[in-house]
C-alpha cells in the first residue's frame, strides 16, 4: 500500500467516522 493510498484511507476513515458521530 502506497503512502497516498493510505493517506486516502485514512481521510475516508475519519469521513465515515465523522458522519456515523453526528
């Protein structure tokens, strides 16, 4: 797995986790 890729992972982690707090 590429930096960027985990990076993009991450990102999207934080997303999801973001909206399923709300």
């Amino acid at each position: 797995m590429t930096r960027r890729s985990f990076l993009k992972t991450a990102t999207a982690g934080l997303a999801a986790n973001a909206a399923a707090g709300i």
